[in-house]
C-alpha cells in the first residue's frame, strides 16, 4: 500500500462538507485537528456524531491476526465496511493478504491508495471497467486482481470486453446455492463456467469462491448445518476442476463476518494439493451492538476472545414531548437501521456524567430518533450514546469520522464512497 499516499489524507483542509465538526476548525488540516487532541463535550463538537474507540479498533485488529494466524488461513477483509484506506493500512499491517472489494468504484479507490492485492468478490462484465483494469494491470506488474465468474454468458462478455491483453485476468469460479445471491447454482453448471474460464485468452482460472452468509442469517444448528452443507459443496468443487486451474496454488476463498469459523474449519482440511484458503470477512474491524455482537463466532464460543464494539453514535435529547418519549437529533441519515435500530447506552448530563440509560429506539425518521424511556431521567439537551448494528450501513454516512480514546479525539477517519 502507498503509505505516502494514506498519510496525505491528514493534509486535506476540513469545511463544512464534514458533519459535525467544530466550526473554529474549518480551513485547517485533518492532521491538525487530529493534533489539538479536542474534546467532544468541550470543544464545539456538534451532534449527531459517530465515532470509533481508539482501544476497541486495535483490539479487533489484533485478535482477527492472531485468530487467523491460529489456524492457517489468509485474510481479505472486504473494504466496503469502511471504504477507509487509513484502516486497510492497518489491516495490512496486521497481516491481510490483501483487501475484498465489490465493484469497479472500490477498486479504483483502492488503487488510488496503492493496495497491492484485491479479490473483487463479484462479476465484473462492465466493458468500461474492464479496459479500464487491463491498462491498471498492463501499468504496474505489481498488481494483483481476481474477481468472480458464475456463467459461461459471463465469460465471453469478458472475453469480448478485454480483448488481447498483455496480462490475463484472474478469475474463480463462483458457487452459489438456490435462494442465494449470485454463483452458480450447481457443480455441473460451475464445471462449464471453468472450462469456459480455462480456454478464454483474456482469462486465468485461478481458484474457487463463494459467499456463505446469503444462505443463513442466524447462529441456530439448522443455520449452522446449512453453511457446512454449502462449504462441503465448494469444497467438492475445487476437487472436481483442479485439472483446469491455472495456477499452481488456487485461491479458495468463502468468508463472511458471521460464520468464518466454519469457514475456516473447512477451508484448513486436508486438500489432495496445495491451496490457498482466504477469509473475506471485513465487519470485524469495528464490530458492533447488534446484528454482530449476536451471531459472530468469537462472541459465541466459549473461551474464545470476543471483538469488541468500535463504534457508538451520539445525539442530542431535542424534545421531550410525552413522559416516556424523547426525540433525539439522529436519523436514517446517520446510523445504521437495516439490521437493528440504535442501542441507547448511556446518557450524559449538563454535569459531564454518564450513567447507564434503560430506553428502547423504536424508529427512525430522517433526522429523529423516537426513544421509548423506561423512567430514565432524561432532559432536553442531554447527550445519548448509542451502540449501533451493521457497520457497513454507516460509514457511508460519514466522510470524517473521530477516533477517541475516552472523549478525546486522537484521530480522524476519511472514508470514499
């Protein structure tokens, strides 16, 4: 990764683009404000504002190397959680093999910022997109890509679409399963995409992926036995076209945020030749209070090192209008609402206190937050932390996002969607 070019993030100038930021700080840099080391209660601050806990990112930084190290497995975290080439710098300097991305938009950020290694965990049969990957790849010989193909209509879009290129694009073979996402839908089926894939001369058949977490969305046995019954499919898929693979270790790669456990497992079993198994999981980073706090394998395994939550909203209480309703200044605009609303944690006084809060969000409006009170002494103008679920729906949200240790802010993070 291009570290001059990550550490050049710090030299934008900060404006009224970048929500909630105080104002006396607009026409400096990042890094500077990053070096005032401000106060969020203290120091102009505006709400609503999402920030990341210092400790909880290294936490998780630390624990997935360590786990993934554990047990012989390569890491791509996917970077659309973040879309932040301050944190891929840090997944890479904990060990990631490289950085998932989902689409030609995310790539050419990553590109921007020098990452090195990509799996483009998708079809990629834009023809824009793709004379555009070639001249990236014919540029800089550095540069390694692999992206999905899951139909033999797919392939010869490719095909057409690159023409004669001076460095084959690599490929896998997706499987899928019925009521998944994309792949194909049967080992038959994914044996045609390979053979297709094998004889394209614009094409590398270099291994086999997948995507587990479309098939089940809890932590119960039956979910559990699905995901397995899926792995053990891939698994026979990669046995059954070893012949036509390109490359002398093929990528084998599967791995969400909610079941790389299994993955893993069955990824590290006994192969007949040499593979390399990835983990494409990239929510562990930040964590979170609701979908994943509920259903990741390290939170759910006894004796095992939980991650832990990284991120928390804060907004201010703007109406109290009934005994048991408050209003905060949070929305669909800020936090995260598809997999869980926001968790009220904690609320904080006039006097700087936090103390632990018993309330429920239970909606969302675009710039209101509706919070059931279970007798909390609430007022007007007090702050409220909230735990939020599903990190990849809220940084998005966000161009500029504070790390703090405590209330202090220490650092800033710049995302590109």
């Amino acid at each position: 990764m291009d570290l001059d070019a990550v550490a050049a993030i710090r030299a934008e100038r900060v404006d009224w683009r970048f929500k909630g930021l105080p104002a006396d700080v607009f026409g400096t840099t990042i890094g500077d404000v990053a070096a005032r080391r401000l106060d969020l209660f203290a120091d102009g601050f505006v709400g609503p504002l999402v920030v990341l806990d210092a400790a909880a990112l290294e936490h998780n930084l630390a624990t997935m190397a360590r786990w993934c190290a554990d047990r012989g497995v390569l890491l791509a975290p996917h970077g659309k959680t973040t879309m932040a080439p301050q944190l891929f710098a840090r997944q890479l300097a904990h060990g990631a093999w490289g950085i998932t991305a989902a689409n030609t938009s995310q790539l050419r950020v990553y590109r921007a910022f020098g990452v090195r290694r990509v799996l483009l965990a998708n079809q990629l049969v834009d023809p824009a997109g793709l004379r555009w990957l070639a001249a990236e790849l014919a540029a800089d010989d550095t540069f390694e890509f692999t992206c999905w193909v899951d139909s033999v209509a797919g392939v010869a879009r490719m095909t057409e679409a690159l023409g004669a290129v001076e460095r084959p694009v690599d490929v896998l073979v997706e499987l899928g399963a019925p009521g998944g996402r994309t792949g194909a839908r049967d080992q038959a089926t994914a044996l045609e995409v390979a053979r297709a894939a094998a004889v394209s001369p614009a094409l590398r058949l270099a291994g086999v992926g997948g995507y587990e977490g479309a098939l089940a969305h809890d932590a119960s046995p039956a979910a559990q036995s699905v995901v397995d019954g899926y792995l053990d499919s891939l698994r026979e898929l990669v046995i059954l076209v070893h012949d036509l693979f390109e490359v002398d270790e093929p990528i084998v790669t599967a791995g969400g945020s909610a079941y790389f456990d299994q993955v893993a497992a069955k990824l590290t079993e006994p192969w007949p030749f040499p593979v390399r198994p990835v983990l494409r999981s990239g929510a562990y980073i930040t964590h979170d209070d609701g979908f994943y706090r509920g259903i990741s394998p390290l939170g759910r395994t006894p004796g095992a090192q939980p991650f832990r939550s990284a991120l928390r909203a804060w907004a201010q209480v703007t109406s109290r209008p009934e005994p048991d309703l408050a209003l905060l200044t949070l929305g669909k605009r800020d936090a995260s609402f598809d997999e869980g609303l926001p968790e009220p944690q904690v609320v904080r006084g006039r006097d700087g206190v936090e103390r632990a809060l018993e309330a429920e969000v239970t909606a969302l409006n675009d710039q209101h937050a509706f919070v059931r009170l279970s007798g909390a002494d609430v007022e007007v103008g007090d702050w409220v932390g909230l735990g939020l679920s599903h990190p990849c729906t809220v940084f998005d949200k966000w161009q500029l996002i504070p790390v703090v240790e405590g209330t202090t802010v220490v650092d800033l993070v710049r995302t590109y969607f």
